[in-house]
C-alpha cells in the first residue's frame, strides 16, 4: 500500500551557520543586500564595480536561507559599523572631482581628467548626460548616424528632443530613422560609444567664462544709454548680422517690458519692488516717451492698487530724470531676477511672429 511520507523525513535545505562570526564578508554582504532588497529599498548595485558585482551576484545564487537569529546578528553588526562610520570617500578620481565639482579650478580638473584617463568609475553616460547641449551638438554631427542615434537613445527625452530639435532637417530625419535600428546594439558597444564620447567631452577646452559672448554684452547694454547700445548694434549690424540679432535677443531695457513681459506676471513684478521705486518709475516713464510701459504696468495690476498709483503720482509732482532711470533700473532688475528664479519667462523677441505663421 502506499502511503505518503512523513514531512518529519523530508531532509530540508542546509541553513546558513547560526552566527555571525561564522559568515565571511561576502556572505554578509549577500545578506544585507537581500534583506534591504525584500524590504523595497532602491539598491543601486550597478554603481558598484563589476567585479563587485559579479561576486555578489554569485554568492547570492550559492546560498538558501539564513535563520532569524543569524539575520538579527548580522543586521546589528553591520548597523554598528555605519554608526562607527566617520567620513566616506568617492571612489577614483573621476569620484574626487565629481565632488570637488565646482572648488578647484576648470584647468586643474581638466588636467587631472585627461591624466587619469576617462574611465576611472562610474557611468560616462552620466558624463554626456550633464553636458551641454552646444558642446554635443558639434560631436553629434561628426559622429556617423548610427552612434548618433545611440546617444540620443540614452539621454532622457526632454534633451533628446531639444537636441534633435537644434539639428538640421536632414541630419535629424536619419538619426531619427536609426534610433529604430538600435534596438540589436549589445551593452557592450553602447558602453564603447559613451566611453569615446565622454573622452571627446574631456577634451574640450574649459570655457573661461560662465556666460555665452551673446549673454555678455546683452548684459553690458542692458546697463548703457540708449544712444551707445543703438550704435554698438549698428556696427555689429555691419559685421555681423546674426550676432547682432542675437543680441538684440538678449538685450532687455524698460522699453521692452510691454513685448517681452506677459501681462499675468506685472502682479508678481510689482510684489518684489517697493512702492516708492515702482511710483518713481512709473511717474517718470508716465511724463515722457515711455507713457506707454507706464500704462502697460498699471493697466495689469488691481484696480485698486492702480488708481492709487496713479494719485500718489500726481502727488509726487516732477520727477529728476536721474531718479527715474535708477527707478527702471530697479525694476528692470526685479524682473531680471524673477526669470533668474524661473518664476516667469520673458518672451523672445520673434515668438509672437512665428506663432502667426504656424
């Protein structure tokens, strides 16, 4: 007859030893890995090297199950040893430059770049993926078609889409077309490709100013008179005339607020200056050429708030013609730097006409 066997006979699996002291590192570090990983926690093993991350991998395919007291005993352990924990140091030196980010000199850390080589530790996609977009767009160009579309197949959307969008028609039809055909490119060649890209990236020269050229004398004209900012735009005209649009671009004065400034953010303007400067401003520009920026501003604020403006004003009598530029200035500024703070966007010059052509 047969009869079904006792679960008592069935041998069960071999535990992991009863303590502790008994496990080597690896087993340990197999362990606490599992349990952060049932537990939901983000692991993120792959910034380990790959030796490290193979020999986890297989310690953890070797073993079964560890019983609650050894689990216990090694949590603790590991837990004593982060409390013990002072001071922790990145790994290599492309690590240390990561975080002396922004410390040491541009020079320095190109230097040390080039001397340690490309790959010291970590991802060079990570590299590409910080860097700028005008420094990609000359490599991408130069690139063939299929490690183009290799590069914009790892960077997130948003850039791929910017940067394709800054391409030329024709150039971006055919990257677009082979990022359909990456999908058969192995690991191993889409690390290759991130690995020669990051070192084109390193090879730049470090730029010796934050700001573009553009930005720089928009931001000198911006704080000039009339008169020198019309004939320093004059003579770029006659050198270059795409340059001399892009400045223009970047140039903002007092002028420009009723074009460039949407009429839903004067509230936010008038918030960040005190009454006393935006009256100045408003009373000056309200007794000259500029009437129509004055009422652009108090067309756009409350009611209230605007017809009280506007008595204070009458109150304040004739304005000093210094006073009420430093008074634009100020309020120039504010808005300045409530783009700055991307708590409104300006509107460039031209947008206006490319929507009515679209």
């Amino acid at each position: 007859m047969n009869q079904s066997t006792p679960l008592a006979r069935i041998a069960p699996p071999v535990p992991i030893a009863a303590t502790a002291a008994r496990l080597t590192r690896k087993q340990k570090a197999a362990i606490i890995v599992r349990f952060l990983l049932n537990e939901g926690a983000d692991v993120r093993l792959s910034e380990l090297p790959e030796g490290m991350q193979a020999a986890l991998t297989t310690q953890m395919g070797s073993m079964r199950y560890v019983d609650r007291t050894t689990l216990i005993s090694v949590l603790t352990e590991f837990a004593t040893e982060l409390e013990g924990m002072g001071l922790t140091f990145p790994h290599g030196v492309a690590g240390a430059l990561n975080a002396l980010d922004g410390r040491i000199s541009p020079h320095t850390a190109a230097r040390l770049r080039k001397e340690a080589g490309v790959r010291q530790f970590g991802d060079p996609w990570e590299q590409v993926a910080r860097a700028d977009l005008d420094d990609l767009i000359p490599i991408l160009l130069a690139e063939s078609t299929e490690v183009a579309a290799v590069m914009l197949a790892k960077l997130d959307v948003a850039r791929a889409a910017d940067l394709l969008s800054r391409l030329p028609g024709d150039r971006a039809r055919r990257i677009t077309f082979a990022i359909g055909q990456t999908g058969n490119v192995t690991p191993a060649a889409v690390d290759r490709i991130g690995l020669s890209l990051a070192a084109q990236l390193n090879e730049l020269p470090p730029a010796a100013f934050e700001d573009g050229p553009v930005e720089r004398i928009g931001a000198i004209l911006n704080s000039s008179t009339g008169a020198l900012r019309d004939n320093v735009l004059n003579g770029l005209d006659e050198e270059d005339r795409d340059f001399a649009d892009q400045v223009r671009r970047a140039i903002f004065t007092f002028v420009h607020i009723p074009d460039r400034l949407a009429a839903t953010d004067v509230p936010k303007v008038t918030r960040d200056l005190e009454q006393s400067v935006l009256m100045t401003a408003l009373g000056a520009a309200l007794a000259g050429e500029l009437a129509p920026v004055a009422e652009f501003l108090l067309d756009n604020m409350s009611r209230r708030m605007s017809d009280a403006i506007r008595e204070e004003i009458e109150e304040l009598g004739r304005i000093k013609p210094k006073e009420g530029e430093e008074a634009m200035t100020q309020v120039v500024n504010a808005i300045r730097r409530l783009q700055a703070a991307g708590e409104i966007t300006l509107i460039l010059p031209g947008d206006d006409d490319e929507e009515e052509n679209t």
